[in-house]
C-alpha cells in the first residue's frame, strides 16, 4: 500500500507509479504499456545495481536503464535484457 499524502489525507500511490501515470497523461501514451510490475521493478533495481557497483560510477545505473527501456521498446525482454547484463558483468 501507498504512502499517506497529507495533502489529501487518503492513501496515494507509490511515487514511481504516480510519476508514470503523470507521464503517460502528459504523453498520451497508455499507462499500462508504462507501469511496472514488481517484478519488474526487482529486476530493473538489480541491475541499475550492477551498473553503479561493477563500472565503479553510479551514474551508470540511470543511464542503464534507459537502454534497457530502448531496447524493450524495440522488441528485446526485459528477461533477455537482464541476462545480457549479467553475463557482461561476469556474474551469468
């Protein structure tokens, strides 16, 4: 369950799914093509996580998962995705 939004005392969202139903709206993209599951977001975690700590710079984990994004959105898993990070990082 959500946090409590004090603004408007009622049980909100978590703020990842409110922001990508903000900008599915602003995009008029649709929001389910958008929202991530839990698994998803374990796994996109996990290897945001991979970037930061094996490249030693943690501005790779972003920038990470936006290539992750391009590459699902031109056809790639996320399950593939994961698998191609984890043998580049030497921990398949």
């Amino acid at each position: 369950m959500g946090k409590r939004n004090a603004r408007e005392g009622t049980a909100t969202m978590d703020w990842i799914t409110e922001m990508t139903l903000h900008l599915a709206s602003a995009t008029k993209l649709d929001a389910a093509d958008l929202l991530l599951d839990a698994d998803a977001k374990e796994t996109l975690l996990d290897l945001a996580g991979i970037a930061a700590h094996t490249s030693g710079d943690r501005t790779n984990a972003p920038l990470l998962c936006h290539v992750l994004g391009r590459a699902i959105a031109r056809g790639a898993t996320l399950d593939d995705c994961a698998r191609a990070v984890h043998d580049f990082a030497g921990d398949a």
